[in-house]
C-alpha cells in the first residue's frame, strides 16, 4: 500500500470520526437546551418535560418491574412483523415476477391496497385476528407487506434486458434465471426494503398498540397522555427512538456483513 493511499484511508477515517462526534454533540446540546430551558421556565415542563423528568419516568418504570415488559411486548411484535413482512412480501413478488398474468391481475388491488389508510382497517382486522398481540401484528404487517412487494417486484422487472437475453440463449430454466440472475441482482434492494421496513414495522405496531393492547411503548403513549403525564409520554417516545435506532444499527450490520461477501 502507497503512502498516498495511508494518507486517503487515514483522511476517511478522520472524516468518520468527526461526523461522529459531530453527531453526538448536537445531541448532547439538544438535550443540554432542553433542560436548561425548562429549569428556568423558558418552556413549561409539564407541556413538554425535561430530560431529567424522562429519566425518572424511565427509572420509576424500571423499579415497578414494567420497564422491560412494555419494552420486550413491543420490540417482540416490531420484530415478528419486521420478519414476516420481508420474508412474505418478497415471496409474492417472486409469484408476480414469475407469472406475468398474475401480476397484471394483481397490479391495481396492490395499488389500491397500498394507498388504504391501514388504520382504517383497524375495527376489523380486531375483529378478525382478535384483540391481542395477533391484531397488532397484523396491522403492522399491512403497513410492511405492500411496501415490500412493490419495492421487491420494481427491482426484479429493472434487471438488465441484456443479462435477461443472455440466460434465455443459455436455455436457463425460469428458476435458474431466478437464483443466478434475478435474486443476486436484487440484494441491494432488499437492504434498501429491510432498512425501509425497520421504520415501517414500529409505526405499524404502534398504531397496533393505540387501538389495542394492555402492554408495550405504544400503550404506554396513550395511557401517559390520557392522564396528562407527559413526562411518560415523552419517556416513551425516546425509548422508542432508542430501540428504532438499534434496529436500524443491526440491519446496517448486516448490509456490511453482506457487502463483504457479494
């Protein structure tokens, strides 16, 4: 390795790490205001809390044992319905790849399905899949499975016409053409509809949660604000933000575990 190439990997590095610390300073300035502000009144505490408020909500919830109830229900779901709706969405991609009548048959019911307001659903997917955690699953799975589909099936019709001609020629199977071609080609997008899902699959399940559920984050939202603690509403949502983030961190982890081997 060149000395002038030390000298870029060195300088990437340097940038990195900078971006970082950047990164955590605004944050640690974000909060510092926050709680300035509302020490001396410049904003109203009870409207909007304060990060000490918040880390006593949090402290309280640990020493009454519910902490990591509330945390594992909703983290539990979030991941069911993460896992579900990737492995299913792409599945019925592939059934719409592969057969080109199906997917012309199906194209608007996805579109109309994917513009339906989830929530709307609600009452009847209570209903149908009970009122427990199956409910907010499924809600959280509405929201993820069409996103997915559609994201998945776009990357499967983009492949090269080219490469698509070439396996034609080499008389390749449908199926060959599948799993030498279409899925290799298309593990970029499925990173890009894991990360896209991360996001997703929490605002599902806490919309699960809002319309019913005795346990998790987004219980713990609607309960704090129906008897006006805010300190626990705001407690919630950064825990929120917490786990969203750790998600996001593990399938990240994963993309890099993938590029170094593709």
């Amino acid at each position: 390795m060149s000395e002038e190439h030390k000298r870029y990997l060195s300088k990437l590095k340097r940038k990195r790490i900078l971006i970082k610390l950047v990164q955590i300073g605004i944050l640690i300035l974000l909060f510092g205001l926050w709680e300035l502000f509302a020490h001396v009144k410049i904003i109203d505490p009870f409207l909007t809390s304060s990060p000490s408020r918040v880390v006593q909500s949090i402290s309280n919830l640990y020493e009454s044992g519910m902490l990591f109830r509330h945390l594992g229900a909703t983290l539990l779901e979030t991941v069911i319905s993460f896992l579900l709706s990737t492995v299913i969405g792409t599945l019925i991609a592939i059934i719409l790849w592969w057969n080109e009548t199906v997917r012309r048959i199906s194209e608007p019911y996805i579109i109309v399905l994917n513009a339906l307001p989830k929530i709307a659903l609600g009452p009847l997917i209570i209903i149908w899949a009970g009122a427990g955690r199956n409910a907010i699953i499924v809600m959280a799975l509405l929201i993820c499975v069409i996103i997915t589909i559609i994201s998945m099936l776009t990357g499967f019709m983009s492949i090269d016409k080219g490469k698509m001609q070439l396996m034609k020629s080499m008389k390749a199977t449908k199926l060959q053409t599948l799993c030498k071609l279409i899925l290799p080609g298309n593990i970029p997008t499925l990173i890009s509809v894991l990360k896209i899902n991360v996001g997703l699959s929490w605002v599902g399940t806490i919309m699960g949660e809002y319309l019913v559920s005795r346990e998790g984050i987004g219980y713990l939202l609607v309960y704090g604000s129906q008897i006006f603690r805010l300190d626990l509403v705001m407690a919630s949502t950064i825990m929120l933000c917490i786990l969203a983030t750790a998600m996001y961190l593990g399938v990240s982890l994963v993309e890099k575990l993938i590029h170094k081997y593709y």
